[in-house]
C-alpha cells in the first residue's frame, strides 16, 4: 500500500516527541478522519533549531509528521513557511491518492507553530486550545474532498477535480 | 514464513477437501446443467448434490428453497430488491437497523431513490436491537424487515427468531444477512423463522465468488437476474458449477465439524478476552459478551489509529482487520461503531479479530505481545495518550 519511504518514516519516525517550553506550538486536527497532530519548535535566530512532533494518526499522517520535521529543521523561518503539502509528498516519493490529505496536517501543524511563535513574540496572548472536541475544523463548515481536498459542493457524490466518486454525506 | 491470520472474517481458506472436489469437477469437464443430455445430465446431478448439502447446512425444508449465486452482495440484492419490486402493490415501506452491511444499506438507498421508505432503527452500546422497537417501526405499508444474523464489524447476534414472529404476526416479510454467521453457528431457518437468508461460501471454507439466497417457498421474490429457466426462475445464468461444487463440498465438511470449530474459536476468543487487561490498558470491547459469534472479538484501543496498529502487526506476520476511518475508502468512521455510540477517535482504534479453526492458542499469545509492543510505541508518538495520562 505504501512505498518503501514512507514505510521507512512509519517505522522509524523522526523527531518524535514534546520540546519542553517550545517557542511555538501548532495543533491540527482532521475532523473528517479524527487524525490529530501537534508540532513544537525550538527556534534560534528565527531559526527552527530543532523540531518534534506527536501524531494519532494512520501510517501516512505518521510518516508525513516525520518527514515534515526533517523538512523544516534547521531552516530560517521565512523559509520553513514556504514548506507546502505538496513538498513533503513529494519527498515521501508519494501517498496514495485517498492519503494526500493527511500530508494537509502536516503543513498546517508546521504554520501554525510558527504562527504561535511570531504571535508569542509579538506579545499576543497564546489562544486556549480546545480540549472537549480534541480536533480543529482546519477548514472550517465547507466540504472538501478526502483524496485531493479540494472544496466540494454539500452533498455532491463526485469530486470534479480528480474525479472521485463520494460517498453521499459529506 | 507463516502468518498469523487473525482476520478469517474477510475470507476463510479453501478446505482441502474444497479445493480436492473442485480440481476433480475441473477433470470432469462438465457440461451446461440445463442441457438434456447426458453430459448435461451428469453436471444437473453434481449441481443437485451441492444445492443438497447446502440446504442441510441452513436445514431449509427443501433445496429448491436455495437459489446459488455469486456470493453475500447479490444474495441480499437480491432478497431486498425483489422483495420491494414483488410487493410493491401492497406498500413501500422497509424496516432495518443501523448497523446492517452496506449491501444492505446500499440497496436500500437505491430503493429510496425510487420512492420507497426505510425506517432504521437503533442498537444499544454492544450494538443489539431492541426487538419492540422493530415491532414499533412495522406500519401498514411494510412490506420487509431486513435485520442482519451476526454483525461482520462487531460480531453481536441479534435476536433472529424474536424479530421474525414479530414481522410474521404483523405479516411482513422477514429477511436477515448471516453472511457471517452461517458455517460458525447453527442455523436453522425452519426454526428461526425466516423467509430469506443470504450466505455467502467463503464464511465457511468455500470458493469467494459462490453463496446463496434462501428463500421459503411462497415469498413473493423476483428474480435479480432476468434469462433463462435455471433454477426455477429464480435466477437465470449457466451456474459456476465449479465453485458451486466446491462450496457444497464446503458445506459438508463444516456441518460435520461445525461444533468442534466453533468450540475451539470460543476457546481462543476467550483467551484473548481474559489476557487482554493485562495486555493494554483503556480499551472497549464492542462485542456483546453473550449474543456474539464465538470467533470475533471488536476492540476499540484508545489514542492510538487503527490502520498503524495493523501495519505493525503486519511487520510481524499477524493479519488483523482494522475499522478505522483512515482504512476505508470513503474515509468515514464506520457507521457500525457510531451506531454503538463510540466517538470519532475511539472509533479510529478499533481491530477487528476474527479467528479460524486453525488457529492456536499459542498464536493468540504471539498476538497479545505484538499488540502491546505496537499499542506502546504508538501511544508514544500520540499527543492524545500524553493529554490523558498527565491527567
């Protein structure tokens, strides 16, 4: 099912783990599986000195998560923001079609952390995460397709951009 | 390189004796059953005597009241469909429950579609229905109650013979899914009262791609396939005489030994229910602890996703069926354990385990400690675990 790369990361997953007083915390959820990643930084000289993660998630959020630290760590900020769903794919050599969502957690963990981290330093209060619902609806109310994620319409029974049949509710 | 198969739910392997009987119908190179020769006659006899040892395996009063098809999904199809488009002049209104195989739920929806109405109803935690509430969901229109025997998710038997007297007395239609029961329990359809019961012959040791419909003489039934005069009219289409033959040779050998098989499952499903708290710790068992099949347990592992369990298992040779959203197709948590009442992320870590009688005890033991070793590094990876277990 997945390639030897992922398979790799999945086994042996890279800068697992809680960096203690992080300078940034992101928390993502997928409310439509209940995946859930959450990614710390350690920054030096707006630099990601060092990265980790924690997953709930299947073989590929795992191996995205991991594959997503090696990315982002050592790299200047401004850079690590540029990091895509795609770039972390793409280094994992590829996920199956109805996997490449779980590689949006990735990226939106990594943003958000950085987000945290610039908000902390611009002396904004760090927003209480909610804990009763354990996920954040990362895309708001709308419907998205789970094999390419692109916006679909409510109730729609195929998505129009990589054609995939749906199930009904959605 | 053996593997532990832990999922026999999914397919249970070919018999010896299945694969000898359907080696020795390939060499007889038989000819159509519905031909009036000789060669056709030979091959009308070996149909016969498969549709004879699996009407035994059901009891069914007479084999004529088996129609063999291609499996579990055609024969419920075919029970719904059929039902619906026979009794259509005395309504349009169809019972079944929540937690049913999307066979079931699939044919319904093409029926819906079509301006019939479904009513489902409820099950409880270990995901039993209340038979009052199907009696409660029977209106004047009702034309089929559709309750499935055992549930492929969870293993939990459902009140059969309870529910039929209730559709009988109310004179509905009753039909139940076994796919999963028949070939691990006794079943009687004399007894339980149904009028039609689908099966399908991999559940038992037969070739994937054969099965049945049971259907008691008298229910008004059409035919899902439209042709030719095989089988009565009940299905047309030149049978696979091949699997045909290999499931009755299926059906034979598992009613001689369906008790010691069943006996030995429970005594592995009972093993594992007993070490497990020593094993791991928050967990839910969705299996109801009486009315199940003997060889499946439904075990939801909290803070850690399914689908990872399973690869680690796989690393070490153990074969497990996994609910979890992130295995599906359609990514969705399994209707079957939302039905239960688990939440999104308890359903995300749910296995199922189904065993065989080839299993052992011993290979139960090497799955309790690769479970452990898996449920501990995930646990590590997962922000969920460390949130509980800080309090």
């Amino acid at each position: 099912m997945y390639n030897k790369v992922v398979m790799d990361h999945f086994r042996n997953p890279r800068n697992v783990g809680v960096i203690e007083n992080a300078d940034g915390i992101g928390e993502v959820g997928n409310p439509l599986c209940g995946d859930m990643m959450t990614i710390y930084l350690k920054i030096t000289d707006e630099k990601i000195e060092d990265i980790k993660f924690q997953t709930f998630g299947c073989g590929s959020a795992i191996a995205v998560s991991s594959m997503l630290t090696e990315i982002a760590k050592g790299k200047p900020i401004a850079e690590a923001k540029q990091i895509t769903n795609k770039d972390v794919a793409k280094a994992l050599e590829g996920l199956p079609k109805n996997k490449l969502h779980c590689s949006n957690l990735g990226a939106d963990a990594l943003h958000m952390a950085i987000q945290d981290y610039e908000d902390r330093k611009a002396g904004k209060k760090r927003p209480e995460t909610v804990r009763d619902e354990k996920h954040e609806h990362t895309h708001g109310e709308n419907c998205y397709c789970p094999y390419c994620d692109i916006e679909i319409e409510e109730g729609s029974t195929f998505c129009k951009a990589c054609h995939s049949s749906l199930e009904e509710e959605h | 390189m053996k593997i532990i198969n832990l999922d026999q739910i999914s397919s249970k392997p070919l018999l010896a004796e299945v694969k000898a009987a359907m080696i020795d119908a390939l060499n007889k190179d038989y000819h159509n059953p519905s031909s009036q020769h000789k060669s056709g006659e030979a091959a009308a006899e070996a149909l016969e005597k498969a549709r004879n040892s699996v009407s035994e395996l059901i009891n069914a009063a007479m084999p004529k009241e088996v129609v063999l098809c291609s499996g579990g999904t055609e024969s419920i199809n075919h029970a719904i469909k059929g039902v619906a488009l026979a009794n259509a002049d005395k309504g349009k209104h169809i019972v079944t429950s929540n937690i049913e195989h999307n066979a079931v739920i699939k044919s319904l929806k093409r029926l819906q579609s079509m301006g019939y109405k479904v009513t489902s109803v409820s099950v409880d935690t270990k995901g039993r229905v209340n038979p009052r509430e199907v009696a409660d969901a029977i209106s004047d229109t009702t034309i089929l109650v559709s309750i499935m025997h055992s549930n492929n998710e969870t293993g939990t038997i459902q009140p059969i013979e309870e529910i039929a007297e209730i559709a009988h007395e109310k004179k509905v239609i009753f039909h139940t899914d076994a796919v999963d029961s028949v070939g691990m329990v006794p079943i009687d359809v004399q007894k339980m009262g149904v009028d039609l019961l689908s099966f399908s012959a991999n559940t038992f040791h037969g070739p994937a791609g054969t099965g049945g419909l049971y259907i008691r003489r008298g229910t008004r039934v059409f035919p899902l396939l439209d042709g030719g005069v095989q089988k009565g009219n009940k299905r047309a289409g030149t049978e696979n005489l091949i699997g045909i033959i290999g499931m009755g040779t299926a059906a034979a050998v598992t009613r001689q030994n369906l008790d010691k098989w069943s006996a030995h499952c429970l005594s592995l499903k009972n093993k594992l229910l007993k070490e497990l708290p020593d094993t791991i710790d928050h967990y839910i068992i969705n299996t109801h602890p009486e009315h199940s099949l003997p060889n499946m347990v439904s075990v939801s592992i909290q803070f850690v996703e399914g689908e990872s369990v399973m690869l680690m298992l796989d690393d070490q040779d153990i074969a497990v069926s996994t609910r979890s959203a992130c295995a599906t197709g359609s990514l969705r948590a399994s209707h079957v354990l939302i039905s239960l009442g688990l939440s999104h992320a308890d359903a995300q870590g749910t296995l199922v385990l189904s065993f065989g009688k080839d299993n052992t005890a011993e290979e139960i033991t090497a799955f309790l400690v690769a479970l452990k070793n898996a449920v501990a590094t995930l646990r590590d990876i997962s922000p969920l675990y460390q949130k509980t277990s800080q309090g």
